[in-house]
C-alpha cells in the first residue's frame, strides 16, 4: 500500500506518483462514446483507469445512505456510484482512486468532490484519494493536466460529438439493424488509437479526419421513412447517462423516434463564453479575458469543421454555439449561467428550428438552475415557437419510470399527429402541382 500523503494547508489526501502507478482509478461514465476514448487517452499517459459502467436502482440508494437527501439527483448517482463500486469486492480499495470534474462555478457541481470525501469518510473509505479532473483547482504530485493531454480530450470531444451525431441520425433508419453502432465501435477504437500516437488533434488532422469517418457513415444504407423526431436537453448529466435517464434514448428508440442530443462542444463553448460574460458584467483580469477569447476562437474553428463535414455528406450539422447564443436575446439574460445556464433555454430554440420540435427536458432533483432555464422558460418558448411540444420528466430516486415513460408518450403522441398533419398537406401540395 502507497504511503498516504496529505496537502498541509486543507488537510487533503493527495495522489502520489506512486499511486499513479499502483491505483486504478475509477471515472463515472458520463458519455459512453466520449468517455471510452478519454479513458484510453489517460492508459497511454500511465494512468490505470476504468470507467463505471455499473446501473441498477442500488445505485441511488447507495448514495443516499450517504449523501443528504437533498442534494441534487446526479451527485447522488454519482457518489453513489462510486461507494457501491468500492463495496462491491471487485477492486482493491487500498490501491484504488476517484477521479471527478469539478468546474468551480455556482452549481453545487463544484461541490460534488467535497460531498464525495465526506461520504467515503462515512463509510469507511477516507483512503481514498479524489482526483479533481479540473483546471488548476486542486493539485496531486501524481495527476496534471498538461497541454498535450488536454489537447487529446478537446479532439475526442469533437470525435465524440461527431459520432453522436452521426449515429443518431442514421440508426433509426439504417437497413441493417446494428450496422450503425458497429461502425461507431470500430471508429471509436480507430480514433483512441489515433490520439494516443499523438496524432488527429491538430485543426488539419482534425478536418481530414472528421471528413473521413462522416464520409464512412454515409455508406450505411439507409431507408428514410418519417419518423417522429425528438430532442433531449437538460441537466448534463441526467441528459447523456443512461443510468441517470432511466434509457431515455432506447425508450424513445423502442418508439420509433429519431433522437437529437446536442454535443459537448457546445456545453465547452458555454462554459468559456462564460469568463467572457463575467470580464463584461463585472471586470476583472483583463489576461484571463484573452486567454478565454482565444480559447474559444479555437473551439469555434473546431466546431466548424464539425459542421462542414456534416453538411458535405447531407447531415442535419451540430448546433452552432455563436447562433445558438443568437437565440436566447430578448428570452433571457446571459447572466443566467449557473448549470447549463441560457444555454438549456437556448438549445429548446434551435431543436424547434431545426426540425426537433418534441422535446424532452430531463428535470433531475435539487437542480434548480435547470429548473429555472428549462421548466422556467417553457412558457417563453412557446410564445414564440408555437411548434414547440415540450415535456419535463423529473428524475429523482423515487420517480416511477413508467410514470416517465406515460408522460413521454402523451408527448409523442402529439408528436405523431403534427407529423401526419404535415405529410397529409406535403401530399396536398404534390397533387396541386400535378394538377398544374
């Protein structure tokens, strides 16, 4: 066993060197496609690492026997997690760490790492070291983020979302059930090993290689009968974690839906935009301003290649941040920033304007902000997007899922008939034409 260190001004336990090569650190798995590839990043860097992929309703009840019951649903699934993990018998627990983002803005996410030590305490695992997956926050001897590295997790950010979007595009229509999702398994891994050689993340490798894999993608034969097609927002957790939505995407899948999930590279662009907004309203170090304005210059140009390839090969593109923020003037202040902010709003905007007028918005427990900028603004919405079908589904550890799934449904089922209304006059219009 490691020796145990620990950071003498707080008091914290720190991760060595050499627990760096002795631990296995466990991540919870946000972003399956995403994730998979960030965690092959840290192997090549020396780092033990293996992603959670543990579900099931003991999950929740794990992380409330240790945390209070009114923290907000995520941090219960995730603490949680992670303590069954570790209870489990599957792992050394003298050999074994967590690592967590921490993102030091106003949303009790900030505070997850601080619940999390105080919860290992309580059952019995405060030698557990925490990895703060952050920037500059907390420091460990054994784990920082450096620029080559970082530069890795914003390319498998931008694969990540590209694959995303490429897959639920053309999974609900493909001829050959699966093909779709081997494709992304066989990217994914193609893509892990490319940044782990240290290429496919500058902007020229980048812009070839998305033109390569979406190119790919467009070789699935496909059969593009209507479907009803819906967007999923909401807290950012609860919005990609299976675990968290209860399977919302197989759910609207088994429904016959195609389903929109806006990426991460736009949640990246808010997050910098942020600082931005800050050094606006309120001043501050005019250094941090530029670094934060050229940081998100570069996210744009990587956004836009995304885009660009998406359209060469006939794909509805990924959202663009700068028109997406566009959209909010006049519904909401930029100043709402805390969780996903404006932007929640502003993603309900675009999904209606961009043909994924049926929306689900994932509403977790003790998220107010989220309550705020999604449930808040329906009303808004809606005023000025009447298309706009919208449904809050509330996620928490006591929410029946087939309450969940009714709610759903009574959507879709409006859903379906603005989708008959609009081939019946597609119809009307074809045979006027010919009538012509």
């Amino acid at each position: 066993m490691a020796d145990l260190k620990y950071d003498k001004k707080t008091g914290r336990l720190l991760f060595t060197k050499q627990m760096k090569r002795e631990y296995t650190i466990l991540m919870p798995n946000m972003a399956p496609i995403h994730f998979k590839m960030l965690k092959n990043v840290f192997v090549h860097y020396g780092y033990k690492a293996e992603l959670l992929e543990t579900t099931g309703p003991e999950i929740a009840q794990t992380g409330l026997k240790y945390v209070h019951n009114d923290t907000c649903y995520p941090a219960l699934l995730v603490i949680g997690q992670f303590i069954h993990a570790l209870q489990s018998g599957k792992y050394d627990v003298h050999k074994t760490a967590l690592m967590i983002t921490q993102t030091g803005g106003g949303c009790r996410a900030s505070n997850y790492i601080f619940l999390l030590r105080k919860a290992l305490k309580k059952a019995g695992f405060e030698f557990v070291p925490v990895i703060s997956l952050s920037f500059g926050m907390e420091k460990n001897p054994g784990f920082s983020l450096t620029l080559p590295l970082i530069r890795r997790f914003v390319g498998g950010l931008v694969y990540g979302d590209q694959l995303m979007l490429l897959a639920n595009q053309i999974k609900p229509y493909e001829v050959n059930k699966g093909e779709t999702m081997a494709l992304v398994d066989r990217w994914s891994d193609r893509l892990a090993e490319m940044l782990i050689e240290g290429k496919g993340y500058t902007l020229e490798e980048i812009d070839e290689t998305l033109h390569k894999l979406t190119k790919d993608f467009s070789k699935i034969p496909v059969n593009r009968v209507p479907k009803v097609k819906v967007g999923i927002v909401g807290e950012i957790y609860v919005k990609y974690s299976k675990m968290a939505n209860n399977g919302l995407e197989d759910f609207l899948a088994e429904q016959d839906c195609e389903v929109c999930v806006p990426g991460l590279m736009g949640f990246a662009s808010f997050k910098v935009d942020n600082r931005l907004e800050d050094y606006k309203m309120f001043g501050g170090n005019r250094l941090k301003y530029e670094f934060c304005k050229a940081l998100l210059d570069y996210v744009t140009k990587l956004e836009t290649l995304m885009v660009e390839a998406a359209k060469r090969f006939n794909f509805v593109p990924p959202h663009q941040y700068a028109h997406t923020k566009e959209l909010v003037k006049g519904v909401i202040g930029y100043g709402s920033k805390m969780g996903e902010g404006w932007l929640l709003t502003a993603e309900m905007i675009e999904l209606a304007d961009t043909g994924y007028e049926n929306i689900v918005c994932t509403q977790p427990f003790g998220c107010l902000p989220n309550h705020i900028n999604g449930k808040g603004a329906i009303r808004k919405i809606k005023e000025i997007r009447p298309n706009a079908n919208i449904v809050t589904i509330d996620y928490d550890p006591g929410a029946p899922k087939v309450n969940q799934e009714n709610r759903i449904k009574l959507m879709l089922a409006v859903g379906r008939e603005e989708l008959q209304k609009k081939l019946a006059a597609g119809g009307e219009k074809s045979e006027e034409k010919a009538d012509a």
